[in-house]
C-alpha cells in the first residue's frame, strides 16, 4: 500500500508539473503541434510521390482511371516522370485523362511558397485542358486552375502562381489536370510531368483580379434564392516576362454587398437573397480593387408553380422535385450557333426551378435510354414569364421520338409541335404560372412516342422564363 500511494502522489506531481508547463508555455507548444501537424515541405514529385500517403491519386469519374502511372525511363531530372497517357476520344474505358493528387493524411503548409511548379513534355505538340492545385473533392476552398496550356515535346518549365499563400495553412489537393483530346483530331496522346514542387520563387508580381470575368453582370431573384459569384480570374506577371491568368476559388476574396438587408455574401462567394431591393456584389483581392460585379434585383417572395398532385405510379418525370425524375442527358443542350438561351437555374426553399435566360429556344434530351411514353396521354410543364409580353408572342412546345433505332438522324424521327399565343383567349401571360398539359391526341405529327428522347422549348424573345414540373401522365 506504501508504495502504491507513492506512485500515486508522484504521478500526480509530474501531472501538476505538465499542466503547470503547459500554462506558461501554450504559445510556444501550440505553435509547435502546428508545425509538427502540417508539414511545410513543398516538394510533390521528383523521382517519386514525396509525402503523399499510400493511397493519393483519384480520378475524375468519367475519366480513363489507367491514365496515370511513373514512367521509370523518362524523366527531365533524375530517373522517374508522372506518365499520363491521354486515351482516344472513343476509348470504352474514358475519353480523356483527368484527376487530383490529394496527400492522404494531413494537409501541408503552404503559405512559405508563391507558385507551384513543374516541367512538362508531350509526345507531340498538345493544348492540355487544366493544371493546377487546390482541389480535394471536399470543399475545394482554394483551387487554383490554369487553362489551355501549350505543351510540345521539349521539356518546358510551367508556373502556377499561388493568389495568396496566407490561405494555405493546411491544403491537402496537391495537383489535378485534365487533358483531352480536342486538338488531335481525337487522337491519345502521351504526357509526361517531372520536379513537380511548391517554390518561393520571389519574382512574381502581385495579381490582379476579377469577378464575373470582369463583367457587371445582372440577375434577378425571390427572397431564399442563393447565387454564386463565379468567373473569377486573377493575373499575375511570371518571371519570364508573360502575365498568367489563372481561374481561382472566390474564397481567395474579400467579398462586399451594398445593401447587406437585400442581399448577403459569405468568404466563399455565396449569395443570399433576404428581401425586396438591389445590391451590387463586389470584390477585393488583397488591397486591390477586383473588377466586374454582380447586380442582385431580388423581386421579393416567390411564387410557386402548382402542386402537382398525380400519384407517381401515373407519372413519367423529367423535371419535378414531388416525383422521382427519369434520367436526363441535360436541360440545356446549348444548340450553337442559333441558339442563344442560357441556363441560370435556381432553388427556393428546395423547390428547384429551371431558369432560361436570353431565350430563344432550348432543348431538353433523354436519350439515354429514350422514354416509352405509349401508356401516358399527356405532356405537362408549368411555365412562368416574369416580363412583359408583346402581342402575338408565341410559345411551341415540341416533342421529338427517335424511333426505333433510337438515335437523333436514323432516319425514322417523327415529332410535333403546338404553337400557344399571346391574345385574349389563351393562357400565355406574365407574372402568373401557365400550365400547359398537352394530349398525345392532339399530336398527328407525332407517330410514335414509345422512344420520346426530346422536348424542345421556342418562340422567346430573348427575356426570361422560369419552367417546373415537366412530366408526361396518364
């Protein structure tokens, strides 16, 4: 018993000695358990991965996952290079090559270096489609991303500037690239990468940068709707002479509303629209003033489209969140060069809407797989117009059936399309749903509708409308 209490009164002491310790010196241990967490080692690839865990490389999900090995006979410096092999443009397994080198485990501390760098070389001369750093799949608060980049087949030192390393106490995405196959005329190629390293290179002149691509941009809202900024760009000039402007996360600004009552923004570049009124998102970057804005004219609360109350079991969805939709290829197919309708969807209180800006027309595809409509007797969709309406505006709504061989052209499409106008006697007017349900019936151009792949909106006048609940019912 002596004994036991003597262990105990000691360890008991040197508990009291720790916590004494640890009280007059938690700047110095708290300082010390960050630099032991976070490693500041910039270095990523040389003749191998360095630091980076045992499980670090993940690809994007329609990429060609075997795109990415080390090449033990080609190298700019020492013995090893990253090997991308880019596929064909029909290769079964991925089109293109694409993915993240994400450190499994703790992330680094980067805010000693300005520019992640490496050499690069391409079996032929080759546009890669994006390098750079930042992503890990969750949250990519600071990706950086550079574009269009010209490899050849010499071996070529590229500079991604970082936008601002205080930022980078703990990131985790090393690399990503994505590389096709545009300019080849579809061919696969070979990419190799080697030195590839975060650098303090002292020689890279402050950035300039932009929200909205530099454009004063305009958007209309309801109260509860989240915008994003987006198009942010920031310049910088290399030590080689040439400025470089690479696209970066909207956490790298500083973000302002003029009228924070009407509208809110967070570090991220998350918009959220409170009340009835106009503010004018803008943006900092560092101590300098970014160009372009985006313009918030919330028009108060939203209306909704109606409840559809079909049972499901009489319901083949498209868009709708009170049904479960069938899968769709996408809600716009941007159809150049006639086409000028783009997409600025939207969501209220988890109700989704499709929003189609500057519309002329757009088209919605589900080809794959096609749908068989022949137990349904209708198409709906609810339209909603917020701006005026000349006379004589028009609305077709147009159905298109693959058949048989259920492919766009094989010669055995058939389709119709059903003109609504804007007069006294129709439904067509602004500021108020329009719910169109249309019968098969009603469709002679329509031979078949057992591969139904399109539905096609025309006849805007470039202004806007909002669309919901698109089904086929019986």
């Amino acid at each position: 018993m002596k004994n036991k209490k003597f262990n105990y009164l000691r360890n008991a002491f040197l508990l009291g000695l720790v916590l004494i310790t640890n009280l007059n010196c938690d700047r110095e241990m708290s300082d010390d358990a960050t630099l032991a967490t976070f490693s500041k080692n910039g270095e990523i690839f040389t003749d191998d991965f360095i630091g980076l865990g045992s499980d670090f490389y993940f690809p994007y999900g329609d990429s060609k996952f075997t795109a990415f090995s080390v090449d033990d006979n080609e190298a700019y410096m020492g013995n090893a290079s990253i090997r991308i092999d880019v596929p064909n443009a029909d290769d079964p397994l991925g089109s293109y090559a694409g993915g993240i080198f994400r450190i499994d485990g703790a992330g680094r501390d980067l805010t000693d270096f300005d520019a992640l760098t490496f050499w690069a070389r391409s079996s032929q001369g080759v546009t890669i489609g994006e390098f750079g750093f930042g992503e890990d799949f969750f949250p990519n608060e600071f990706m950086v991303t550079m574009k269009d980049v010209s490899v050849g087949t010499q071996w070529t030192k590229y500079i991604i500037p970082i936008p601002d390393a205080s930022k980078l106490l703990h990131e985790r995405g090393m690399f990503r690239f994505a590389a096709g196959t545009n300019g080849t005329n579809g061919f696969g190629y070979t990419l190799w990468i080697d030195e590839l390293r975060f650098e303090k290179l002292g020689t890279i002149a402050h950035g300039q940068a932009s929200i909205e691509n530099g454009n004063n941009v305009s958007e209309t809202t309801f109260v509860g709707v989240n915008s994003r900024v987006e198009g942010v760009i920031a310049t910088f000039n290399l030590p080689t002479g040439i400025n470089q402007s690479v696209t970066i996360s909207p956490s790298y600004m500083n973000f302002s509303s003029s009228n924070p009552s009407v509208a809110s923004v967070d570090p991220s570049g998350l918009v959220t629209s409170l009340s009835a009124g106009t503010s004018v998102i803008t943006a900092t970057f560092g101590d300098t003033n970014a160009t372009g804005s985006l313009t918030i004219n919330c028009q108060g609360t939203f209306v909704h489209a109606p409840t559809p109350t079909r049972p499901q079991s009489n319901v083949i969805s498209l868009f709708s969140d009170h049904y479960v939709n069938v899968p769709v290829n996408y809600y716009n197919g941007y159809w150049a060069p006639w086409q000028t309708t783009l997409s600025n969807d939207f969501s209220v209180n988890g109700d989704n809407i499709l929003n189609y800006t500057i519309f002329n027309f757009v088209g919605i595809e589900f080809s794959s797989p096609t749908i068989d409509a022949t137990a349904m007797t209708h198409v709906h969709l609810d339209a909603f117009i917020p701006g005026p309406i000349a006379p004589g505006r028009q609305l077709r709504v147009l159905l298109v059936d693959f058949g048989a061989d259920g492919v766009y052209g094989g010669g055995d499409d058939t389709r119709h399309s059903t003109t609504f106008t804007a007069t006294t006697s129709t439904a067509v007017v602004s500021q108020s749903w329009i719910s169109i349900n249309i019968p098969f019936s009603a469709m002679p151009g329509l031979v078949s509708r057992s591969h139904l792949a399109q539905l096609i909106l025309e006849g805007g006048d470039s202004s806007v409308i909002y669309v919901d609940n698109i089904y086929f019912y019986n």
